[in-house]
C-alpha cells in the first residue's frame, strides 16, 4: 500500500463516481475484500450510535440534505483513512525487557506492580517476558514506573 487511497481503494472504500445530469455524487467501490469493508461498516454503525462527535456529524449531514447512505460512506472513508495512519505510524510501544529493568530498579516486585496496576502477576509476568502482548498494559507500566518520561 503506497498511500491512503490504495488502502482505501483495498477495503472497498474509495468514492466512485455515481453522477448523472446535473446530480454530482459518488457511491463506494463495490471491489475490494469485502471483510475489511464490512469491519469499517461495523465501526461507522457502533461509531454513529455511541460516539458524540460522530452523532453530531451525522445531525449537521442529515440537516445538510444528506442521505444515511452517503453519511456512512463518507464516515467509511474516514475511518479508512484512521487505519492507514494507525498502520503506517504505530504507536510506539515499551518492549517488555525495558519494563523488567525499569521495575527491577525501581526495587518494585511483580506481585506490588501488579496490585498497582490492576492487573495479575501472571499477566505481567508474560508482559516482562514477551511472552505475551498487551500495549495498553505495557503503556500504563511504563506510566506509572517512569511518569516524568513517559509523556
């Protein structure tokens, strides 16, 4: 994927042109893999139903003259476009050997960081070792045993 339009373009969810006479509107490309379209639809229907700034997209569209059909696409296209930065610039995530040292230092055991945190040793554990993969887990760690560094 070379840019936004391709991924895009790669989900089914480029506008294609749809105009006739003196109507100028777009429709989305029926191509594409059809399980990453319908992924952006479920996060548009759970998007357009819980979150307040998407609600209030879809109230000023509608009032605009828009159809829920053309709201949905263009929030498709939104969210296509979210993905790809997501995908093409991750998060930067701390490395389990990192969190292991920075808690060892600090003097702290598993089982009082983990009290901490909310979660299990285990859990933790598997984090420090790699053996598993939790970045939400990861970031608050390196939060809360690093918090001057970690903004």
């Amino acid at each position: 994927m070379g840019s936004e339009a391709a991924f895009a373009a790669l989900c089914g969810a480029s506008p294609v042109q749809a105009s006739s006479g003196k109507v100028t509107r777009h429709r989305l490309n029926s191509g594409g893999d059809r399980q990453a379209n319908n992924a952006l639809w479920r996060i548009v229907l759970v998007r357009m139903s819980s979150d307040p700034r998407t609600k209030a997209y879809v109230a000023r569209r509608t009032l605009e003259g828009k159809a829920k059909k053309e709201i949905i696409r263009c929030l498709k296209r939104h969210v296509a476009r979210e993905i790809f930065r997501l995908l093409t610039n991750p998060a930067s995530v701390p490395v389990g050997a990192e969190l292991r040292t920075a808690r060892l230092n600090a003097s702290i055991t598993l089982a009082v960081a983990a009290e901490a945190l909310g979660t299990w040793p285990i859990r933790l554990s598997e984090l420090e070792r790699g053996v598993a993969h939790d970045a939400e887990l990861a970031h608050r760690c390196q939060l809360w045993l690093r918090p001057e560094q970690a903004a």
